[in-house]
C-alpha cells in the first residue's frame, strides 16, 4: 500500500529549515508517521528489485529484516494523534531505534554483495543494479 507513494521530496535545506522554523513535536510526528512509512515501503521495493540470487545472500536479508521490522514498528503510529505526550515520547524511541538499527545498511548490503561474488563471480548486470542501490542509500 504504501509503496504506491511517492516520498516528499525533500531537499537537506527544506529539512533543516523545517526543524528551525516549525520544530513543533507535533507536526514533525505527524509528518514523520506518515512519511517514513512510504519511504521504507518504496526502499523494500527498491530491494526487492535486485536479483534473486544477491536477495538470497544472508547479509540482504538480514538488511530485509531490518527494513520489515522498522516498517512494522512505524505502522503501530498510523492512527495515533499526538495528543498523548507518551506517544511522541514513544514514537522518538522508535526513531532512535530506527536510525541505529539502519547506520550499517550499507555495509551490510556491501557485504551480500561479497557474498554474492564469492558464490556467483562477477556479474556486469547485478554489479550495475547493487551500485544504483548504494548509490542511493548512501546519498
């Protein structure tokens, strides 16, 4: 459902203007609940476009799992309104969660991807799609 959105597009600037000028806890929750959702639904999509054989290696999945888990626990705000100040303290947590558990996206990803060679070898067509992927986690 979620992947059928398109994310905001944000640029760096709009986000640090947007945290300096409106930094109401409210209205970042209720962007934020909406807007990482679609972000990680259109991700998991992103990777579930790489061959068969790279998703099989265990690094990939384990960055699988950390995309579903986070998704999932994202999904727990949809219907929360941030009236209840337990719930935005609750929903940091989460983010915290989410950012720590997502710092070795990259890495890990880089991973499969020896994984990947060291069972397949070189492959030209997978090694361009694993670089589109990088390149855009990493940007």
């Amino acid at each position: 459902h979620y992947s059928r959105f398109s994310p905001s597009p944000l640029s760096i600037k709009q986000f640090l203007d947007f945290g300096r000028d409106n930094a109401c806890e409210k209205t970042s929750y209720l962007f934020l609940r909406k807007e990482l959702p679609v972000r990680l639904a259109n991700t998991m999509r992103e990777v579930n476009l790489l061959p068969d054989s790279l998703l099989n290696r265990p690094s990939v999945k384990l960055v699988q799992s950390w995309y579903m888990q986070s998704f999932l626990e994202l999904l727990q705000y949809e219907n929360k309104t941030p009236e209840n100040p337990q719930f935005l303290d609750d929903f940091l947590g989460v983010l915290i969660n989410i950012r720590n558990r997502h710092n070795d996206v990259v890495p890990t990803m880089a991973q499969g991807v020896i994984e990947y060679k060291e069972k397949y070898g070189f492959d030209p067509f997978v090694s361009s799609n694993i670089q589109y992927f990088q390149d855009r986690k990493s940007t």
